[in-house]
C-alpha cells in the first residue's frame, strides 16, 4: 500500500503530522487487501485545518474531508470516517458471500456460471449495486463555462458534455462550497498534481 501526503495551497506537512498519520493509515490494510493508494491532502484556510483523505481499493474510491482549528484532530475524525467506510465495505461483500443475491434479484451471469469458489471480490462487489434507473442525455459539444449553465439550469450537481475544445467527455460539478469544478479524462499514467 502507498500513502501520499500532500500539502495544498503552499501548506507544508510538518514530521509530526505524518508520525502522528503514518501507522493508522497503514493500519487499515487489515480492512482490506485491494487497498492500494492512500492519498492525504491537508490544507489551512482561515485558521482552519481541512484534511482530506482517498482511499483507491482497485478502482472503487473511498473518500473522507473533515475541517478543524487543528490539523491532528481533522485527521483523526477524516481517519474514523474512512474507516468507518472500509468496515462497512468489508462487512457487505462477507454478508453478499453468506448470504446470496438480495430477494428478487438475479444474480450476474458471470457470478451463476463460476463455482463458488472462485468468485472474486470483483464479483460480488458488481453484484452489490442495481441500477433503480437509467437517463439518456443527448452529448453536445460545448465549453465548460456553458455546460456550467446548464447545470444551473437543470438544478443538478453535476452535467456531462463534451469539451468543444478537447473533444472529450467531461463533467462539471457543483462543489461543497459553492464552487464548480471540472473532471476531464486523462491518460492512465498521468499522475495527479
């Protein structure tokens, strides 16, 4: 398992912090063995200490953000939450494995043709989920400042377009604290700064 720890807007992480971090982090790979990343990104606004941590457990990401006038502390309660996540995570694929697909729900074909043995977490994860609904949404080619309009305009969080300067898919997003942000696609091995 990997654990980042990065600073955000020119915050520097001091050697307690990471002491303080470091062994209850590594600590959670007893939750589960797909844990691969850990990133944790600390930032100080106004006094206030926001810790966010990301947890990537083979392409399934967990995530926790918790503000306080002290770094340790946000920590601690950001580190509970994640916790609380994988616990929750783990103790849902035991109880899928005991006891089978939900009433009334076909279990996946892949998952009735393999013996029960060889079901990987994989599996029984994709089986956990159903689908209430699906939307089709009609792809228009246009800048990201205008499919925030249209964000505002249909009263969502989020909205898919295309980037009619990429050409690409991507999605803004309404975040927490009012602001928008834009996730576009980029190549596998690019790494996120």
């Amino acid at each position: 398992m990997r654990i980042d720890f990065k600073g955000l807007n020119s915050f520097e992480i001091e050697p307690d912090f990471i002491d303080h971090a470091s062994p209850r982090l590594e600590g959670l790979e007893h939750l589960s063995s797909r844990l691969r990343d850990v990133r944790v990104a600390v930032e100080l606004q106004r006094g206030r200490y926001t810790v966010e941590l990301t947890c990537d457990l083979d392409g399934l990401v967990l995530r926790s953000e918790t503000m306080d006038n002290d770094q340790l502390a946000a920590f601690d309660e950001a580190f509970d939450k994640i916790e609380r996540q994988l616990t929750k995570h783990k103790s849902k694929l035991v109880r899928r494995r005991k006891q089978g697909p939900h009433r009334g729900e076909e279990p996946l074909p892949t998952a009735a043709a393999a013996p029960a043995e060889e079901q990987d977490d994989e599996t029984t994860e994709l089986e956990e989920f159903h689908i209430a609904r699906i939307k089709t949404h009609s792809l228009k080619p246009m800048s990201p400042q205008e499919a925030v309009l249209q964000l505002e305009m249909v009263g969502h969080d989020f909205y898919v377009f295309i980037d009619d300067a990429t050409e690409q898919v991507a999605v803004v997003y309404k975040r927490k604290n009012g602001s928008y942000g834009l996730i576009a696609p980029s190549a596998e091995d690019e790494t996120e700064e």
